[in-house]
C-alpha cells in the first residue's frame, strides 16, 4: 500500500469514528432531552390530578353552603359554571390555568362569605370540607413545586450547549414555570381563614 | 414553662438523705482518689531508690497500693452510683418530665426498639444491636413522642458507631412512601443506591427542592417527588433549618409509616446523677431540664402539634 493511500484511510477512518462518536452523544443528548420533556409532562398530569380532586370539592362545598346561605345564590352559580368549563376535556392547557385561578377566586369568596355565617363555619361537614380542602391545597402545592423543578431542568437542558442545537431539530421551546396568581395568594388562603 | 419555676416547687426544698449519701461517697471517693495520687507518687520515688540500691522487693508490694486506692473509688462511685440511681430518677427526673409533658411513661432501663430505629433508615449502617437507657414516650399537645439515648451497634456487636439521642414522633399529614433528610456532613453518594439495593427504600431519587440554604445543610432522598414535598412544604424546610441550628448539631430527620424521626449525636449520657456536685445542683438539673425541654421546642418549632390537615 502507497503512503498516500495510508494517509487517506487513516482520514477516512478518524472522520468515521469522529462521526460515530458525534451520533452517539447526538442520540444520548436527544434521549435525555425526550426524558426530560416527559418527566414535564407526567408532573403537569400531577397537577391535574389535584386540580380534579378539587374540582369535585366544589359540588359538595356548594350543597353545604346553599344549605346554610340561601342568599348567595350568584357566587355558588358562578363556581359550578366555572367547574363545569374546567372538566371539558378539550380545554386547553392556557385557558386550563386561567380556569383554575378563577376557580380559586370563587372559592376564596365562598370561603369569605361563609364568614358570615357562623352557624355554617361551626358545622362539622363545612369542617370536614375545609379539611379536605387545605389537604388538597397542600398537595397541589407540592405537585406545582415539582412541575416547576422539573420544567427549570428541562429549560436548562435545552437551552444549554450543545443540547440547543438538537433541541432545535426536535422543535423544543422553553416552558413557563407555574406562577401563583395574586389572586391565589389572598384569596386561597385556607389556614387564615380558619384561625380567624 | 421555666426552669426557676420548677427548681423552686419542686427541688430546692429538697435537702434530704439522697444528698446526704452522695456526700459521704463523695467525702470517700476524693480520700481515695487523694491516697491514689501519694502512693503512685511514693511508688515511683521509691522505684527510682530501689534502682539505684537494686532490691525490688518493697517496690513490689507497694506497686499494688495505687490499683487498691483508684479499685475502691471506681468502687465508691458505681456502687452509690446504683445505690441513687434509681432514686434520682424518680424523684429528679420523673417530676421534671411530668412538669414538661403530659402521660408520660418513663423507663429508665429501657430504650427505644431497635426496629424503630432501622425503620428510620437515619444511621448510616445496619443496626445490629443497640444499647440505651432512659426510654420516654410522652405526648406534648397533639403529637406523642417517644425518646431515648441509644448507643448503635453495627455487625460486631461491642462497637458503638453511633451515640445520641433518637426521637420517634407522630407526624401531622398523612404519607406512604419514605423521605429522608441527611445532614449532607453524614451523607455518602453511595448512600442511595445501597439504600435500593437493599430494599429498605422503593427506587429512592434524590430530591431537588428550591431552597438553597436547605440544599446546602441537607441531602433529601425520596420514593415519591411529589410526596416529598408534600411533607417538607417551604415552611417545614424553614422550621427545620431553624432547628438544626438551633441544637447545633448534625440532625437528621426521616419520614417513614406516618412517623417523624429525628437522630442528633450527643456524646454525654444524659439524665444520671453526678457524685462530684449535689445531687440537687441547679446548674446541673438545667442542663437535663434543657435537654428535656429541646424536645419540646422541637415540637412547637416544627408545628407537629397543628392538626388542620388530615389528620385529626
């Protein structure tokens, strides 16, 4: 073999593996990119989960309430109006979040109504409802703080050298992080409520 | 609650034969340990004679004295060491437990099961076997605690690897899967995988939470993300940052069957009584009054008692 010859397969062979090496941390970046993603979207199903357990509260909230506080009809009818648009299943993620934050307003003004109801506050299914609600609360808490680890992980990994250029191919954007709405923060606040 | 409080109702009027017998061994244990001190110096003077005029015998029977002497005051201080001990216990402790808590049961030789203790998943190896005494369970507000001072064996069952105090209490939500919050200064990488390995945790993952003060202090391991953080809300991981510096120690803490666990070295076997001051020292008793009273801050500090969640 003529030394030009040898010069031109050692070429071709080190473009070979340095090819085969860029296409194995192409598909390694490309998987944990794909992991990451799901991981967002299994954590975003979390919320779901809870937000569900919630909205199948308002039913019962509501028939305790009306038992006790007849005149508020208008906030009991907004609030299972806003129920029922929240479990269409072709609502989109969006206008998901912004059901959800009006749904936590009309419950907060539930909440501040039955204030004015004493007997209503006292009684034990009203009790056992705020319960399961602050329980609720909580654990929705804690899936919005997962969702949000998991999608400022997810944000880093794509945006970050040389993931981007394969999160590019794969048409990857960046995720908004779940923000409590100052309408949430007054309004939801459970534990206030009940040591006032 | 306050100390001075309690010394003046229930120990300060306290001048009785208890005191008068930790006296008297007292008044024997320094003689001894004074004769110790001559003779071992007479021995040595009398060594050095004896080289030089070569004849050992008085060196020889004088050698014995300092073990007779140091032998008869370990004597003194354990045999009134048993002779107060449980006394102590039930006059001293007892009512300083009953004034912290409420039911109390104390067992002064027992300790806390071994089984709650590897259940706990906190030390760092398998505990074969444990020693302890000065068992509490006790119930402060909602929340029942039980307590002991334990000291941790591993597979030889003689050494100790871990001496301190170990708190098992009722935790205020609801949980199935296990978190646990090492001290990062107690915590190994290969932790996790041994604790899946062995089975004593279900696919552990290290948990990220967003709380950079406790992320440096603590390194949580957890079956479930989201459950994790259920527990350790962002006003628990405050509270228990603010503990742990407040003990000043390496604490950890786990989350396993609806229990809360806490381990925190301490080297000093609490809640005995000393033969060197008075039995009714005031200095003294507030150091175990302190002790005692840690466990009560930890569940005022920690919110155990708040039961507006589901458990009732």
């Amino acid at each position: 073999m003529s030394v030009g010859l040898g010069i031109f397969v050692a070429i071709v062979s080190i473009i070979f593996i340095v090819l085969f090496l860029m296409a194995i941390i192409g598909v390694f970046i490309r998987n944990s990119l794909v992991r990451k993603r799901n991981e967002v979207e299994n954590t975003y199903a979390g919320i779901s989960v809870q937000l569900k357990k919630r909205y199948d509260l308002i039913p019962n909230l509501v028939s305790v309430v009306q038992k006790y506080a007849q005149h508020e009809k208008s906030i009991l009818e907004e609030i299972t109006k806003l129920r029922s648009q929240a479990l269409d299943k072709n609502i989109d993620n969006n206008n998901k979040v912004d059901l959800d934050n009006k749904i936590s307003k009309a419950m907060g003004n539930v909440l501040m109504t039955v204030e004015n109801y004493p007997i209503l506050k006292a009684s034990d299914s009203f009790i056992a409802l705020q319960r399961s609600l602050n329980e609720i609360e909580a654990q929705l808490s804690a899936s919005r703080r997962y969702f949000n680890t998991a999608v400022t992980e997810y944000n880093n990994a794509i945006q970050v050298a040389p993931n981007n250029f394969i999160a590019d191919i794969m048409h990857l954007t960046a995720k908004n992080v779940f923000e409590i709405s100052e309408t949430e923060k007054q309004n939801i606040d459970v534990k206030k409520l009940l040591n006032s | 609650m306050n100390f001075d409080d309690f010394y003046n109702e229930f120990i300060e009027n306290k001048h009785d034969e208890l005191e008068k017998i930790r006296f008297d061994a007292n008044r024997k244990y320094k003689a001894n340990m004074l004769a110790f001190k001559y003779s071992t110096i007479s021995v040595i003077a009398l060594s050095v004679l004896t080289l030089i005029y070569s004849d050992f015998t008085a060196v020889l029977f004088l050698v014995v004295m300092p073990f007779y002497f140091i032998g008869t005051a370990i004597g003194v201080v354990s045999r009134l060491k048993k002779h107060i001990k449980f006394r102590y216990k039930k006059e001293i402790i007892l009512p300083m437990l009953n004034y912290l808590y409420e039911d109390v049961k104390y067992k002064s030789y027992q300790k806390i099961s071994v089984n709650l203790i590897r259940k706990s998943l906190l030390l760092k190896k398998y505990v074969h076997t444990h020693k302890g005494d000065d068992y509490i369970k006790c119930r402060i507000g909602n929340a029942i605690i039980q307590f002991s001072e334990i000291e941790a064996c591993g597979t030889r069952s003689d050494i100790g690897f871990f001496n301190g105090v170990f708190i098992a209490a009722s935790f205020n939500k609801y949980f199935k899967s296990k978190t646990i919050v090492y001290d990062k200064r107690d915590y190994t990488n290969f932790k996790k995988s041994l604790l899946n390995l062995s089975g004593d945790t279900n696919e552990a993952e290290i948990i990220k939470l967003e709380d950079s003060v406790f992320n440096k202090k603590f390194k949580v391991i957890g079956e479930n993300q989201i459950e994790s953080r259920y527990i350790l809300s962002t006003s628990f991981m405050q509270r228990l940052l603010d503990y742990n510096n407040k003990m000043k120690k390496n604490v950890s803490f786990s989350f396993v069957d609806n229990k809360f666990f806490i381990v925190m070295p301490n080297a000093k076997n609490m809640l005995e009584p000393t033969i060197l001051k008075s039995i009714y020292d005031k200095e003294y008793i507030e150091l175990y009054y302190n002790y005692l009273l840690s466990i009560t801050d930890l569940v005022h500090n920690l919110d155990l008692n708040t039961r507006i969640w589901t458990k009732e």
